[in-house]
C-alpha cells in the first residue's frame, strides 16, 4: 500500500498526460529558451524533471551535457527515447515521481523542468527533493505558465468545472501559482541565491479557436479527463467545452494563439 496521500491524483496524471505528445512540438522553442537561459555547457550533469517528450533533455544534451530525464509517463518516455536516438544523443530516461527522485544528494550540476514540474501536488516537496539532487552552487531552471495568460486561465477554468474531492482527500496545489515570480520566491526561499526571471512566448498555430479547443481536449490530459467524467452531464459537459472555447477566442488571432512564460533561474547555496 502506497503512503503517499497523492497516489490515486498521480496515477491519474500518469495516464491522462500520456496524450500529451502531439502537443509536445510546440514546446521544442521555448526549450531552447530555457537550456540557454539555464547557460548549459558541455561536460555538465544535468537532470530534467518531468521530461515528457524530452524536447529539454535533447537540447541540452545536443549541448555535451550529461542527461538523465525523469516523468510519470511511461508512454512519453518511449517518445522521449526515440527523439533522443533521433538527434544520436544518449539520454537516461526513467519513469518517477518528481516529488520522490531516485537519485543522490548533490548528484547534478543543473536541475531543469519545463512546464512539467508545476504539475506535481506539493510545490513544497517538489523544490526540497530538486535542490536536494542539486549540486551545492548549481543552478536550478524552469519554464511555468503565468496564472493571468492563456494557460493559467483555460486551468482556472477546469478547476471551476472539476467536482471538489472526497472529504479528508488531499487538494493539489494549482499549477499556474509557478508562474508568479513572487511565488517561485517564496518557494525557493533562502536556499537559492541569485534568482532571476525571463519571460518567453509560445505561438500554437490553429485555423481557428475551435481546433484549439479541439487539440485541448484530445492531449491535454486533466481536460480530457473531465470530459470524460462529464459524459453522463451533457449540460455541465456542453458548459465546460463552451468555457474552454470562449477563453480560446481571446487569444486566437490569424491563425494562431500566442501564450506567454515565465523562466526562473536561481543557485543553490553553497
């Protein structure tokens, strides 16, 4: 039997981000982005959480890093192989759970995440077991989604849709506060020092807000998920996918949508 209060809350993460792959493409910019504001350099260890698809790994790795890649998915770790054999780079890719990381103390030079750690129910647990695996005055790396742009606001809209959990269950923490800088902040703390920010932009190319809405609700995992549980409640489904799809056309223009992140940077003291 599982200690972890969150078991059943991963277990669902695990299979519902397993549909997140066609999406990934969109990512491998902004993980350009993150592994050159990261500065990685040739001959370092560097350790990428909650690597979906691995577009990060690969970047760095194309770099001469050292990489290890870590996600819950197995399916996105199969990808995550095959782009790395692809770019002819070697890569070790485990499935785990970026709140308990089955590495040692101090084991890297850099520790990334991009869009994948905010994801994790205990931002507290997460930061702890990141830094303990860092190296003491490396750096740690991360790419998150402001609460007040696209991303942040389309979970802010399943979390109004979504049924609250059982009594006594554990309520995970909502993503989107990673893209605050007040809060990466507070959660870093004092352990860091030398925290920094950057902002990027994604650009998802689409015929119109309706495809968005379409691609959301075929690879984004805790939206497929809903609907799916919302089956049975044709109003409350039709209300959500009109939700998602009114959120869509505020950020739609000229066949594309445009969303803004935030990367954060920072050294562990020494």
């Amino acid at each position: 039997m599982s200690t972890d209060p969150f078991a059943q809350f991963k277990a669902m993460q695990r299979e519902g981000w397993s549909l997140f792959a066609p999406t990934a493409a969109y990512t491998t910019m902004p993980a350009a982005k993150l592994v050159q504001f990261a500065e990685i350099a040739a001959g370092q260890s560097v350790l990428d959480v909650a690597c979906g698809t691995g577009v990060v790994a690969v970047t760095a790795a194309r770099r001469g890093a050292r990489v290890k890649g870590l996600d819950l998915s197995p399916v996105l770790l199969e990808v995550a192989r095959a782009n790395a054999a692809l770019a002819q780079v070697q890569i070790d890719f485990v499935e785990g759970d970026a709140e308990a990381l089955p590495y040692a103390d101090a084991s890297f030079d850099v520790v990334l995440s991009q869009f994948g750690h905010m994801f994790a129910p205990r931002p507290e647990v997460t930061v702890s077991e990141m830094l303990r695996v860092l190296r003491p005055g490396g750096r740690i790396a991360f790419s998150t989604w402001p609460p007040d742009d696209y991303v942040g606001r389309f979970f802010a809209v399943l979390g109004r849709h979504t049924p609250p959990p059982p009594p006594g269950a554990p309520t995970p923490a909502p993503a989107p506060k990673w893209g605050d800088p007040e809060v990466v902040r507070q959660r870093l703390g004092d352990r860091v020092t030398g925290l920094s920010f950057a902002r990027g932009e994604v650009v998802f190319p689409a015929l119109s807000p309706e495809h968005v809405r379409r691609v959301m609700e075929t690879t984004i995992g805790p939206l497929a998920g809903l609907i799916e549980g919302l089956r049975s409640a044709p109003e409350k489904l039709e209300k959500l996918r009109s939700d998602v799809l009114e959120l869509g056309r505020e950020y739609w223009k000229e066949n594309r949508m445009r969303q803004a992140f935030l990367m954060s940077r920072a050294t562990k003291r020494a």
